[in-house]
C-alpha cells in the first residue's frame, strides 16, 4: 500500500498540469491581487491579504484533488492498469483507499506554499489559528476528492479531463474563490449558497477573522462530502464489476 502510495504521488509531482494548476498558479494570483488590495481591509477589518491567501490556498486544495484523481483515474481504469491492481493481494478497498489519502497528500503543497508566500508577504496571524485554518482547509478537501473519482469512474480519460478542468472552474468561480460572489449577481449568490467550494473557503475565512467555525458551513461541506463519496463509491463498484 505504502509503495503504490508513493509511486501515486511521485506520478502526480511530475505531472506539468499539476504543476502550472495547482502551485503555480494560486501563488502568481496571489501575488497580483495582495499587490493590488492587500493594503486594504474588507468591513470587518480584516486585511484582504489574509482573505486571499485563504481563497487561493482553497483554489489550491480543490484544484489539487481534482487534478490527482480524475483524470489519472480515468486513465488506469483505460490502460487495465485497475485490472492489474485488482489481480494483487491489495483487496479492492485498499486501492480506493490508497487512492483517496494520496489525493489528500497532494493538497498539502499547493495549501502550504500559498500560506509560506503569504507570510513573506508580512501576514501574520497566531499559531492558534495558523493550526485549526490549515487543519480545516485540508480535511474539507475531502468534497472535491470525492467528485474527481466519480468523473474518473464514471468517463473515459479523455472525457474526464474537461470535465474535470470544468468542475474545477465551475466551483473556483461559484464559490467566490477568485472573486467575491456578491459582486457577480443575485443568481450566482444563490449558487454559491449549496456549492461545497464557497462554504469551505467561508470557514477558512472566518477563521482568520476569529469567529470560530461556522456549524453551517461544517454540516454543508460534511454533506458534501458524505453524497459525493456516496456516488464515487457506487461509480467505482460499477467500475470495477465491468472492468
């Protein structure tokens, strides 16, 4: 379990798309927008620097679980490579299991390197929150894990990867990550309400504003997480029975 682990990520690191996606990008949109707003503070005081960097350390996460899951998915399930996985002693559990904790291992760089910019940049915030803010927003990754090994069981890895890329842009934009859904209309407001992406940046956002965790977005985002988990099970059982 451990070796095909670290052959998973070890894939994932050298993959350009992950690279460009899930590092590169969040840190230079960072960047550009701290450089134009961080100065500023939103009404409840609250530098907009800190705000960004929870937004785009979100985008990270949910880029990252998208990227590591569905279309490489997609692709073994296409290549047989599933069907050499399932002919091992790994029973099939293990394989969705050593799947889902490589996809969570993977969210930490994106997460952790705009949070380390962050702080050169001069945010600054105390250890008691720094712990429970990263904690949160790489356990309430677990959504977007979920949803890329459903498409990744479900499409081929051709179909996979714009579905993927689409989802990912479709939450990142929903969920106010680049930028404020208020500002966007009344209709995306709605939206943005039942998408996991804008209830898992809110919690980070409320936690650097020192209110604690939302129990709304908690039960939303565990809600999430619980129904796509639901149907990536199903879609991988069904999977694997045609396989």
């Amino acid at each position: 379990m451990l070796y095909y682990a670290r052959t998973e990520a070890l894939r994932m690191l050298r993959n350009r798309r992950y690279l460009i996606f899930v590092i590169a990008f969040p840190v230079v949109f960072y960047l550009i927008m701290a450089g134009a707003f961080g100065g500023q503070n939103d009404p409840s005081g609250v530098s907009y620097s800190v705000l960004l960097m929870v937004s785009m350390a979100a985008y990270g996460a949910l880029a990252s679980s998208l990227m590591s899951t569905a279309v490489p998915w997609a692709a073994e399930r296409g290549s047989g490579w599933l069907r050499q996985l399932q002919i091992t002693p790994l029973p099939g559990w293990m394989i969705i299991v050593t799947k889902i904790c490589t996809a969570m291992l993977l969210v930490l760089p994106g997460l952790l390197l705009v949070s380390v910019v962050a702080v050169i940049r001069g945010v600054q915030l105390p250890l008691g929150t720094w712990v429970p803010l990263e904690l949160t927003m790489w356990l309430g990754a677990l959504p977007f894990v979920a949803l890329g090994l459903a498409i990744g069981s479900l499409l081929s890895a051709d179909a996979a990867q714009p579905v993927a890329m689409i989802c990912m842009f479709a939450l990142a934009l929903a969920g106010g990550l680049w930028f404020p859904p208020e500002v966007l209309g009344d209709t995306l407001r709605a939206v943005a309400n039942v998408t996991p992406s804008f209830h898992y940046a809110d919690m980070g956002h409320s936690l650097v504003a020192g209110h604690g965790l939302p129990l709304t977005d908690v039960a939303v985002v565990g809600g999430w997480a619980l129904v796509l988990g639901g149907v990536a099970a199903y879609l991988y059982r069904r999977a694997t029975v045609r396989e």
